[in-house]
C-alpha cells in the first residue's frame, strides 16, 4: 500500500486567539497539548520505521519500499507543521513540557533496543491517533465553533493519520514481533500518553489563568465524557487493538477519504518530489 505526500497549504503565521477551539479554555489547552507532543513523536515514528525497513530482508523489503516512503513523508510534513503551529503557542507563553518527556524517554528507554520494540511503541501510538483521527472527522462538535485555519490543519492531519495507520503495524509483524509485546508496549504506551496529554494540558491551563475556572471543567467534561465525546466515542476502538485478529485496516478510512478529496486545493499532492526527499527538506 502507498499514499500520497501532500503540502498542507495555511496560514500559520497569522496569531489567533489563545482559545481557538470555539472559545473553549479546555478544548483549546487538550488540542495544544498535544501540537507539543507531535514533533518529537513523528520523528520517533519516522526512526522506528526507517529502523524496521532496513532489517527487512530483499523481497518484502522491497514490498514495503514505497509504503514507507510515503509514511516518512506524510510524518515529516507534519512534524514541520506542528512546528509552526507550536511556535505560535510558545509566543502566546505557553511552555512545552511534554517534548522533554518523549526524549528522555527515547534516549533511556528505546536507544538500543530491538527495532521491534520501536516499531511496537510507533504502532500502540498510531492507533491512538488513529482512532482520535476518526472521532476528530466524524464528530460534529470535537472542533465546532474553532479558528478555520486550525480547523483545517486538525482535519488534514487526522485524514494523513488514518491514510498511514497500518505501516508501523504491519512492519512490526513482518519482522516477527509477536501478539504478547504487542499488547504490553499498548499498555505502557496508553499509560504515558493518558498521563502526558493531561499534564501538558493542565500546565497549558495553567499558563493561560483557567485552570480553576467552573467553565472550563464544564468544557473538559463535553469533550471527554459528554455526548459523543472522546472517550465514549473510542473506547471499543481501542480496546480492540488487544484482540489477536486485530488490524488497524478495520477502522473507518472513508471520513478521512471525503475529507482529502474535498479539501484538495488545501493540501495538494508534493509534485517532483520524492516522500524521501520531502522529509530530508522539511
């Protein structure tokens, strides 16, 4: 499988207001939380699977040669987005904490270890963002009321990150990773992101002078435990990724497809350029 290198084409020079997601403290702080997280996290991604590729042997490497071009390109992009995205939220005063944490974390826990250990923390997480891709494209209010700019940049991503949700996963099985570490790279991976995004959101909170105010625990409960809110809305998801005959292919990729194909003139395809090339240059 491939897919498409695409140059998310908005604004991200232009300040917005400090609560963009509909004027919500909470929606707004979770969202920045975790822009923090993504630069230091794609690149971890992009290391575990250019690790994975090259212990492949000849032919099944070859298989996966474009596939993973494709995913180191789409997760360069983003990475340089959100780059630009959190250089707007460190002028607005915001302090990132979670960044630290990731590479600390790579250099204590991961440098040294088996790529399939790599490849099995990249999967766990991609499936994190997975199912918060289709919840972010089918939820009516998950960024109701937000800046269309970041609206934007939100949607694009959750389309790339549905589009690619499969790559880590499959290597991981290719090099014989097995269904025991699978499942216990989840649990420690769905332990740290649970702890960190609610860290880095309570520190944006913090920063901004909310964190104490009735609104926006009002607004904390709408967009985890309310109608339709996240944690609802993917519990069975992912749940299921401890399942034997589970594969990332059986989530809902037509949200992000429409999306994509909607928003074509948004991000158009990286014409000339090669995923490898994109992601050496971003």
């Amino acid at each position: 499988m491939t897919y498409t290198v695409r140059r998310l084409q908005v604004d991200l020079d232009t300040p917005w207001p400090r609560h963009w997601a509909g004027g919500d403290a909470f929606r707004s702080a979770w969202f920045n939380a975790l822009s923090f997280s993504f630069p230091a996290g794609e690149q971890l991604f992009i290391d575990a699977v250019k690790q994975g590729a090259a212990k492949l042997d000849g032919p099944v490497r070859e298989r996966f040669a474009a596939e993973v071009q494709a995913f180191i390109g789409q997760e360069a992009t983003h990475r340089r987005i959100h780059q630009r995205f959190n250089a707007q939220l460190v002028a607005q005063g915001y302090v990132n904490t979670w960044e630290g944490r990731i590479l600390h974390r790579r250099a204590t826990q991961l440098e040294g270890q088996d790529p399939r250990v790599w490849l099995g923390v990249t999967a766990a997480t991609e499936h994190f963002t997975a199912i918060l891709a289709e919840w972010l494209l089918t939820s009516p209010t998950a960024l109701a009321g937000a800046e269309p700019r970041l609206r934007d940049l939100w949607l694009w991503h959750a389309s790339e990150e549905s589009e690619h949700r499969a790559t880590a996963f499959d290597l991981y099985h290719a090099l014989g990773g097995n269904l025991r570490w699978r499942r216990r790279l989840y649990v420690v991976i769905t332990l740290h992101f649970a702890a960190d995004v609610m860290r880095q959101t309570l520190a944006n909170l913090w920063r901004d002078g909310h964190w104490w105010r009735p609104a926006t625990w009002a607004g904390a409960w709408r967009l985890l435990l309310g109608r339709g809110g996240l944690l609802r809305a993917t519990w069975r998801p992912w749940k299921r990724y401890f399942a034997a005959d589970f594969h990332p292919d059986e989530g809902d990729g037509a949200p992000a497809d429409a999306w994509l194909a909607a928003h074509a003139h948004l991000a158009p395809p990286v014409r000339g350029v090669s995923p490898v090339q994109d992601s050496a240059s971003a």
